[in-house]
C-alpha cells in the first residue's frame, strides 16, 4: 500500500492511499473521506471533483464527521443535571448536524501512521462549549484505517470535561453503480431491520419501529421495493420523504448492501444505523450539484437521533466527564 499527501489550498490536504484495485482518498477538512474507487468505479459521492471549493460548498456533509451529535434534536434544546441547554437551530426550529461550527467545518491536525498491511490517519481536533453552546471542552481523535482488505475502519474517541452528548457519525455517501445511476436498484441485507417512523419534520416518532422481515418476508430487500412499499405506515413515510432518512435497529449490528458487481458491508458497536437515500438533492443552486433523487445512500451509524429528549437521564448518548468515549464502524467492499 502507498500513501501520499498532496496540499490543497485554503490549509486542505488530500491524503491518497493506493491498495492496488481499491484507492481511497481522506481530508484533513472534516476528517472526511473524499473518493472511494474500485478500479475505475467511484463508489462513493463527491469524487468527481476533489478540489476543496466543492467541500466548503456543499450542503449535504459528503464524507464528512459530523458531531458532536450526528443527527436532529428537538427544537434545538435539551435537559441534562437540571440544566436546559439551548443549541443552533441549524434546521429550524431542530439542531442538526452538531451545528455551524461542528466536526465537519473543521481542519483537523492529523498524522499518518504507515503499518504492514493497513494505514492509519489519526485526525484530532478539539471543540470548546462557547463554540457550539453543549456543556464541557472536548478532545476528540478521529482514526481512518485502511487496510489490505479494501476495509476502511472509522474509530472515534473522545473525552470531555463536563457532562455532555457526544453521538457522532460519517457522512459518506454510497453508490455501487458502474454508471453511478440510481441506487434503487440496490439491496439491503441483515438478519433484521427495523425502521423508526418519523414526524413531518424529521423527528423520531418513538412508536413501535416498523420491523421489515414481516413487511417483505425476506433477507434482501430492494430500494425500490421499499420506494413503492404499499404496506400503509411505509408507504406514509415514503410518501412524506420522498426515499428513507429514517433510523433503524440492525440484525447483529452487520448490514450488506449490495447490487450485481459489488457488496458493501457495514459492521458497528452502535446499536443503529440512519438510512438516508439523498431524496431533495435539487435544492442546492451551483454548478457542482449534479446530483438527482436517489444519486447515493448514506448508512450513518450512530444512537438514535434526539435520545436526550426521548430517553432523559437514560440516553446512550450522555457522556461523563473525563471519561473515554469509544466507537467503531467499519465499511468493506467486495467486488462479486
Ligand atoms: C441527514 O437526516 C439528514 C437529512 O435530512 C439531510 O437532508 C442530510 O443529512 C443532508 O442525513
């Protein structure tokens, strides 16, 4: 395996990683990940163009760690010790994406560790309470591995100095299409799916997750199938969003993702996994946006949105003072 580093403007690095049939390419802006090839076929979004204009630009997080909380909170607030804490309502009148001033706007300081078999990026960064208005100053480390296995593995750590939520993801978007077409035609696989319902404005409803091995009676489930869904709570949601942006609880913690000439496969510690399949992309006004409905997917794995106003005192995403925070992801791709 080779790496090397070439320098953007405006303080972007590209960091290029060459594994024979499979290149992978992270920046220090966002501790993102930028381009994913298999042979010559992108499978991820935003590849076309790995100049830094297209990162500070584009709306929709491409490749990017987001944090400290992935994704929405209600009405921008939420209770912790008795303390009501008030957030950017970035999404109105939600918090999103940690805010203005999260994870994915920043340069991250990195450094790049070159073993047999796999390289390491390790990204670190540190995010204070006056910046994004949650309690406590926080160290964080992000950590992109790559190995001899076309398996990139994603570890986050962190600590904080107060009380705080720390429920971060990685925004990548997939697409496993020689012609990037689509992702209709892609299927999902696990032992089980169960996907939480949603509000008219993106909110987890806490009703009863919709468990899909009853809805479609097998394994591998079509894109398309849950598209045009006629089950009557899946088609409700469908119809609301145009395609899923929607949490789910996953067999085993593993998902595959597959279509005719490759597989993706998702492993993680965190108990669920957002769907999202790119529905409005049409709302971005540039000449970078080429993108249509359904262009990608993103499974961005996480505790489930908005658990501090859910579950209180009892929400996976408290974390103590001092106290290590660990998690894990990791995304492999097969060619078939
Ligand atoms: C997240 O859930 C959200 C979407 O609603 C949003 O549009 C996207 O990020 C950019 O996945």
């Amino acid at each position: 395996m080779i790496v090397e580093v070439e320098h953007q403007r405006h303080d972007v690095d590209l960091i290029k990683i060459d594994n024979d049939e499979t290149k992978i390419v992270f920046s220090n802006y966002g501790a993102r990940i930028v381009s994913w090839k298999y042979h010559d076929n992108n499978i991820i979004l935003g590849n076309v163009v790995e100049a830094d204009e297209f990162y500070f630009e584009n709306p929709f997080n491409f490749g990017a760690t987001i944090g400290r909380y992935a994704g929405r909170i209600k009405d921008a607030s939420f209770k912790l010790d008795g303390h009501t804490y008030e957030l950017e309502n970035n999404d109105s009148p939600h918090h999103i994406h940690g805010g203005s001033k999260g994870l994915d706007k920043r340069i991250f300081d990195y450094e790049i560790i070159d073993e047999i078999g796999q390289i390491k990026i390790i990204f670190t960064t540190t995010i204070k309470e006056m910046e994004d208005h949650y309690p406590g100053d926080m160290t964080i480390k992000v950590t992109h591995t790559y190995d001899a296995d076309h398996r990139w593995t994603i570890q986050y750590e962190a600590e904080s100095t107060k009380r705080t939520l720390f429920n971060p993801t990685n925004h990548v978007y997939f697409n496993l299409n020689r012609d990037n077409n689509v992702v209709d035609n892609h299927r999902m696989s696990s032992s089980s799916l169960k996907m939480y319902t949603l509000d008219d404005e993106n909110i987890v409803t806490g009703d009863e997750p919709l468990n899909f091995s009853q809805i479609f009676e097998d394994e591998h489930i079509l894109f398309k199938d849950i598209f045009d869904s006629t089950n009557q709570k899946l088609q409700e949601q469908m119809q609301r969003y145009k395609g899923l942006d929607h949490p789910f609880e996953v067999g085993d913690h593993q998902l595959a993702i597959d279509n005719k000439e490759f597989e993706l496969l998702i492993e993680t510690d965190m108990p669920n996994m957002v769907i999202f399949t790119f529905n409005e992309p049409q709302n971005w006004d540039s000449d970078f946006n080429i993108y249509k409905s359904h262009s990608g997917f993103t499974v961005e794995t996480q505790h489930i949105p908005n658990d501090i106003n859910m579950y209180g005192e009892k929400a996976h995403s408290i974390l103590n003072p001092h106290t290590p925070y660990f998690s894990k992801t990791s995304y492999q791709i097969n060619e078939k």
